[in-house]
C-alpha cells in the first residue's frame, strides 16, 4: 500500500473512568477526512498511546476504522516492551482493519541494535502482508533506530516507510540516501514539512494537522508540486503551531486546541495536567494567527454552544 | 505494617509464549524465605515489570502470595503512566493477598510536581490501609520525586517508605532529615547497603539479594548491630555483586545468575538478549568469589542435572 | 558589514611544541579564496579554539588577515568563560585585522539567561562596531542560546548574525521568523545548507567546506539562485561529507582529510588522537566520490610528494 | 607525600578587572590553617579553575604557598584541554612551590580512554615526583575516568590519590577495591564524609569546608577514630552546609558564605552572577544552624565593619 501526504495523528478522547469517547473520536475522524487529509494515524504519541490500555486501543482503532470507511487509508500504532506483546497487538490490529501499522519500540533496560532489528521484524512478521511504518522518537524512548538497522529493515519486503519524531533533518537525509528505493520517509513535527519534502519526503505524521488539516494539505499541494516558493509562505505561518505542540505538553496541547475549535475530545489522561489558562491563551492566540479558530474556521459547533 | 531488612527484588520467570512458569517462582520464593530474608518484592525492575502485561503481573502475585504462606511480607510493585491504571492494579493486588505495595511511576510525556504527587496519592488511596513505599529510579523513568514531594508525601498517612534507586547516596541523608518519623528509607542495588544502614536506612530492596541472600542477611544483622568493621569486612566481597548487575543487565543477569545456582527461570522476556557467554563466566565467577556458587553454596539442584 | 556564502572554519596547524605552522596555514588560506569561499572562520570548533592558549589564537588570526589580503571577510572566533577575557579577546582581535567576531560562550557552572546575555553584549560593545555573529552548539557546550536571548541580542546594533550548530533545522526557522530585518542565520555542518538557504538563510560556517570548497560555492549558487532542484542534486552527495565530519571527530576529520589533499596542517592537538586507517580510509573514499581527491581535484602537490 | 584530612578548595578572590585580590586570599588561608584542616586546595571548581587565566592561576598558587608556610601542604589545581599546556603549567606550579598537584581533565571534543590516560601520565611526568591526585567531575566535565583507566594510572608511582566529584558513592568503593595499596580516595562535597571514610576513604576535598574548618575537622577525627555514632551525629547538621553547596552555583555560595563570615572575597567571576537575596538568606541560616556564624563562630571581622 502506497502513503503520501498529510497523515494527523489522532488524540484519544478518554473520559475520567478510562471509557473511550466515541462520538468526538467519530466527529473528528469525519472532519479531517472531509478536510482532505492523506490518512489517518491513531494510537501515535499524540494519541497518547504510552497512557492507555489494549482494550482502549483496540476500541480507538476499530472506531477509527469504521468511521473513515476506507476512505484515506489507517495507520494504527503498536508499541510495546515486548516483543510477543508487540506481535500479538499487531495481529490484532490488523484484524480489526488497520491499513498499516506504525511500529513502536518502547524500552526500559537499554537494549543492542539485534535486540531493536528482532522487535520490528516480529511486527512485520505479524502485519500479514499490511505495510509497516517505523516509528523513532528519540526524544521520549530510551532505545533509537540506527542508521544501520534502519537499512537493514530497509529490506524487510513490507517495511516500507518510516517517520522520524528527531529533530534532526539531516539524519532524515542520511536515511533517504541509504534506502533509496526501499524506504519512504515520513516527517514529523519536529522538522519542517517543507525541507523534509525538498529533500526527498513523502509526507507528514504530526500532531499539529489534527488542527489545521486544510493548511496542511495546501501545505503538501505546493510542495508536491515543487513550488518551494509558495511551500515556504504557507509554512512560515504554520511553524507557530509547529513551536506551541512542542513547548506544551502534546497531547494536551492538541486536545486543547481541539476543544477550543469545537470537539469536545476532553483533557489528557491523568496525571497528566490540563493546560492553564496562559497556554490556553497562546493556542488560542496561534490557531487564529493560521485561520484556524474563529468564523468558519472550522466548521465545528464551538465547545460552549453544546 | 513495619518493614525492614533485606527485600529481593524477584525475577519474574516467563516462558517463550509469555505464560509465568509457576514451579521455579515458587522454588525461588520459597529458597529466599528459608534463607532468611526479610520481605519479598516481585514486580520491581529486576521483575521486568516494565515488560509485563496485567495478566501475568497478577498471576505473579498471585503464586508469591501463596508460595510465602505470610511467613515474610510481599511488597508487590504497581507501576503505570496513568494514575486510573495505577489505582486499578493497587487494589486488585491488595485483594490478590500484597501485603504492601511499591509504588513506581513511568512517565512517557515530562510531567510536572503536582502529577507526580496526585499520581503516588491516588495509589496510597487505594491502597486500602496497606503500606506504601515509594520507588525512583531516575536512571530508567523520565520523571523523577523530587525533595520536595517525597516530603509532602511522607505525610500522607499510609506511605511510610521510600526506595532510591538512584546512586545518589547523599540523596538518601538529604531525605531521612526531612522525613524523619514519618518515612524510613530502603537502599537499593545501586547504593552501598552498609552505609544505606550507616546513615539511617532500614534495609535494602535490591536484585542482588535474589541470588547472595544468606549474605545479605548476614551484612543486615552486623549493620543492624551497629557492628560497622564486621559490616564493612562483609560488604567488600559483596560489592563485586552489585558492580555485575550495574554492568548487565539487571533481570539478564539474576536470571542468569539463578539459572546458574540450579533455578530454572528462564531467560529475560524478548526483545532482551541472553547474555553471552563471557557476561555468564563473568557472573559465575563472581558468584563462586562470594560463596554463592558450588558445593553446598545454595542447596539447589543445578540446572544442568535437572 | 554583510556576511553571506560559504565561510570555512579553518583548522588550526599546530606543532607537537604548540608552535603555529605559518606555511601551511597561509597555503590553505590561499587555496580556500582561490576556490571562491566567501568568508574565513579561524578558531572555530574545527579550528580547536578549545585546545589553544592566547598566544596560539592570536597568531593564528594574524596569519589568516595577513595571507587574506582583505580579498573576503575574515571572522575571528572569541571563546571564553569569562566576559572579562572574552572582551579583552575581542578588543586584540579586531586590533589584529579581524573583519568580524565569531561570539563563543563556554560554560562550567550552569549560567542564566541575564549572565548568557550579557556575555554577548560585552563582546559587542568590545568589537568597535565590527559586526558580531552569535554561536550556539548545544552539542559541546554547557550552556544554550535560549530564543528569547537570541530576540534580545537581535536588537543589538552589531550582532548581525548567528551560526546555530544544533542538529535540530526547525530551530532555525524559529530564529529566523522571530528576528527577521535584524538577524541573519548561518548554517552548520549539522544542518542540511540546501535546506536552511531554502528557509532563508544566508550561508554556512562549517569545518567541511575547508575540503569541498568548490562544490560547496557551486551548491551556495545553485540555492542563491533559487533553483532547488540543481541545489538538491549538488547537496546529496556532499551530505556524505558531513556525514562522516559528525561520525569522527570535528578537527581530527578534517586535518586527515586536508593531509590527503597534500595540505601539511598536522595532527589534531593532543590529548585528541589522530584518526585510525579504517577512518582514514573512509575518510579518502568519501573525498574522492565527491571529486575533492584524485587527479587535478584540488591542486595542491600530495603531502607524500613534498 | 602522605595526604590526608579535610582539605578545603579555596575561593580565588579576583576583583572585576581581573585582578587577585592577595589580602583576603592570605586572610582565608590564614584562617583554615589556625582552624586546623590538613591541607589546601587551589583552583578547584570552587575555585573557579575554568574562569581563570594562567596569569591569575599562577598568583593565586603563589600567595596560598607563601601564606601556608609550610604548615600544611598546598595541593593546586592544574586544568586544560591541551596535553601540552597541562604540563606545563604542573612544571611551573611545582616550580611555584605546590606540593603535590590536582589534575583536571577538560575536554571539548569526546575523547577515548588512550587520551584520557595519556594526559593524566603526562601531568604526573611533569610533576617531578611530586604526588597527584586525579580528580573526576562527571557533572561538569565532558570526560570521565573509567574503572580501567583509574586502575592503569593507579599503577603510576606519583599518582597517589583520587578525588571523585560526582554523586555516586558506590563508584568509590569500586575504585577503593581495585587500587589497594597503590591509591587513597578523597571524597568530594556531593559524597557523605562519613561514609567515605567508612567505606575506607583518606578524607574530603571539598568547598564547603572552607566555611565550616572547625566542624569539618571534628567530623574528620570522629571519622579517623572509628567513633561511627558521633561521626554521623555531627555529620547530620553539616549535610545541610553540602546541600545549599550544590543548591546554588558553586563558587557563588561559597564567596557568599564567606562574605557573611566577614572575609571580603568578592564576587563570582562575571558571567556568573552573585547570587540574590533569597539564596543568601537561605546560606546564613544553614550558616548559623551549624555555628558557621555569629558571635565568635569564625573569629572574622564582620565584612560591614571593615
């Protein structure tokens, strides 16, 4: 399966009992498929995956699954420690309709590069023939893929892609150049969308696009269509939301931001805080900077009409 | 519930298809109690806590409950990143028969004083009267309890411990001053036990203990006596242990060690390696320099006879 | 005065008695403004300003204004944990002919933002109007340029510049959006040049372009230009440069490569040792793909024939 | 030359030009030796090593040997990058009448252990047979002294002693047990005095003893005799003087704390900042907690009535 283009990762709308949200999960699902996005990525670190339990997973993604009705393709993530966990998670995933899977390491002890190969072999072993993304975040996991595993799983036949949460452009460049033909890269909100696509990108899996879907995907058109020109004037603007998902918390920032565009997808998973009001107020501030909140912005009811 | 003296850290024996083998946890249980330890502690690191689902953390608790007859308490570790699932796993392992519960937190987002004090609050509430000792270990966790909260915690009524796994020793005095009367304070593997006690500690939690437990008990009695030289002369050649298990692999290296003293609990959960073999000869030796290897040494059929 | 292009930290020849090699210094200056760089960077971090005493710095500086003949600018790196000695530095500097100041903070103790800020604003006021470019390398020093420290020092009338060495590009475009009309950025070895000129930079400071110099201005008029595409197809092949720049130390790389080229710039400065020959190898292999070795590439008589 | 005891790391007073200020240097030294510590330390990290110029390091080594007058041995800092210029000044440090020297190891770029231990053997060569103690500081310094690399130089004939600055207790046990009878530890202000010595340590090099000689030298001798009771009974409220030490910037808290005392020492070198009135209420209280100031505490003339 080809990915390109603009992928949001999905928030987890989870209420103070730990019951999935479905509604605001639909609502939000339906408005960036609407928004024209490329496809869709629940289960990322945006989506809190590190605070939920498999059968909150596993209630998201089949919501996820149904709502968008094939329409873009779902990108389902998998994390774990455990490499039988790991496999199992991806079988189950599958089953339940994901398209792809985003494929997570989590680490507690450090672990060698054959140990890190071996976990992301076993999910690709498990995906039945689904496409694999790899998924490094070297920010938050205590393991990183090397360039040299990174190549090696290059030759695994459905790893095809994999999305760098560094923030490090040239390493993305140093991968591009040894995969070449095998591997597709990802950017994530860490780097800018339009570098990473002048050197040789095929999209985005970010956060930041939940909220500002249709600039995003105007974002992707001219840089698609090479004119670096008009990438970069859409871009600029853009980086504010860029900057804010990176200095609060992520999943709180989002959620936040979402619930003053009008979905009601709730607060971060506890202990998590909910964002104070001078965070609120900077969001609030960025998303009306971009279009993004206010008169038509987004089509959504605003939160207090409802 | 008074605690103190040595606690093992226990390994958590699971086969190939993530099943908990039931008869060497029990044989281990029951070795360490007759060798005189103080307490027992499963789901700790050396637990491979952090690559555990639910199930097999219960079962686990389950058999040591059962295996140690409440002849020494059991401390079973509750560890998460969302406080509703750390809640959930205190009182399900208090009704599975834990006398105490050690409370770890794991953080995948940074998170602020407040979350981690609401965190280690909700699980002394749910406790139900059941002690509560605190766990840090800023090496493996990306959160940490600073002064400040472990103070304001010690004065939450049913959380009378703390265990640092830091190897900050200074740290522990800096804490025994501010929570004198109302805290007590367990070494870990990473500090020297015998100035743990020098200073006020009460004992040790610690990995180690698994496989030199007669030792153990023998370097807490001297330490207890406030016999310092004898102490001293005892925790030298035991030092040499906890140096290997910094160097390996924690859980690698005590199921290694234990495998090696006729225990058969099988190797560290995948993506973990097995050590090698210079890491197992490394091992060996030093258990044979302490008298924890060989003729008599445990009183265990070793594996390969079995 | 206007910065822009390509500016090589230039290495620093030093003999096994600390004696500054005038020869080959005045070679490699002369071969580099030959080439058509834009700029010269003497005691950058590839010119191990870390390794040299006031004497050596001085020297070496005088050497390069000298054998520059005011043909492109020559920007002097100052580096200090003093304010006093980085003032006193910079005033002998600009005494000594430098065009510019290339501002180095080095840390021990951990410093605020007011005590990093008024480090740089001491070197301005030093500089007798001579423009100041601001240096960050999160990677090697203690101590970081904060945004809202960069937005300040903005205002400054002669800091004109930074030359961020961070790994992380999107910082740069954050720099650039905040301090637009006051502050120009430069790129490092770390970041991709194509990609920082695209989001409005105006060049590079960088150890790599001391052995590429030619295809380094090729590329800088290719991005100049705007053509992105010819840029990216000259950017690809250089990036192995950098790579392999990152992969062995900074100065050590560097040197091995010059003495390759038949540039007699000696050994890096001890304690640093000299490269192995597998690095030396692969150091040669990427010179030669890149056509900065072999047959006519840089003009120079080999360092064997001397 | 044997070393052992409290050996306080001197401030080094130096006014904003830049300038020793020798009265208060031979005033403090003057008043350490009369409280009784056993030997003195220049141009340590409280002696702010890394802001100092050869010029004001030299001075300083040459008022603290002439005001000590023999009656204690004088052991000064030696600190570079630079394998050449550490040579040379432990040459002229000796030559300045140092009785033995502390060698520092700083690094700008990684280095392997080969150099590491190649600096220290070239500072002991240099030294003229005079000892050296090799001083490790993970904190601050980007290198750091391996088991393997401590137990090689241990086999050095003048390299008698070992100083370990960072956290970890359990790392001096381990460098004890395998330098036996070549090689005696000092502790650091971030280890508990009373557990080194316990654990088979010679005595301290810290900053804090500068302002609390007399306790220090007390606890010291408690320590010495085995007295482990009232060894810690006065190492209780002394812990405080070591917490508000790394609370606050080093050499800040200590020139604050001596300025209380009454020895006008001046400020931190700039751009460090004094510390603000928060801090310096928090350090005179710890101050008089443990009878460092106040009527008689220190036999100074209060720095307001000078």
């Amino acid at each position: 399966m080809k990915l390109a283009g603009v992928f949001p990762y999905l928030v987890s709308p989870v209420d103070r009992d730990g019951g999935v949200m479905e509604e605001p999960l639909r609502r939000l699902v339906s408005h960036l498929v609407d928004a024209g996005v490329h496809g869709l990525t629940p289960l990322g670190s945006t989506g809190e995956f590190a605070y939920l339990g498999w059968a909150q997973k596993k209630r998201i993604v089949e919501i996820v699954v149904s709502e968008t009705r094939r329409r873009v393709p779902v990108v389902a993530g998998v994390a774990s420690t455990s490499t039988h966990d790991a496999a199992a998670q991806t079988g189950a995933l599958v089953e339940a309709g994901a398209d792809a899977i985003l494929a997570i390491l989590e680490a507690y002890f450090p672990l060698g590069e054959d140990g890190v190969e071996a976990y992301f072999r076993a999910i690709a072993s498990a995906a039945k023939g689904r496409t694999v993304v790899l998924y490094t975040n070297p920010q938050f996991q205590r393991s990183d893929l090397s360039l040299a595993v990174i190549e090696r799983l290059s030759h695994v036949q459905n790893i095809g892609y994999i999305k760098d949460a560094s923030t490090n452009t040239g390493r993305l460049l140093s991968i591009i150049e040894r995969t070449r033909g095998r591997m597709e890269v990802f950017s994530a909100s860490a780097h800018i969308p339009a570098c990473v696509m002048m050197i040789g990108g095929v999209g985005w899996m970010a956060g930041p696009a939940c909220i500002v879907p249709r600039q995003s995907v105007r974002l992707y058109d001219a840089a698609k269509a090479g004119d670096w020109r008009a990438a970069m004037e859409l871009q600029r603007p853009l980086w504010r939301v860029n900057e804010i998902f990176a200095k609060f918390s992520l999943a709180a920032c989002i959620k936040t931001a979402l619930n003053l565009q009008g979905f009601a997808v709730g607060e971060p998973i506890p202990p998590q805080a909910p964002l104070g009001d001078a965070a609120r107020a900077e969001i609030e501030a960025v998303l009306r900077g971009v279009g993004a909140l206010g008169e038509g912005a987004v089509g959504a009811v605003p939160a207090a009409r409802r």
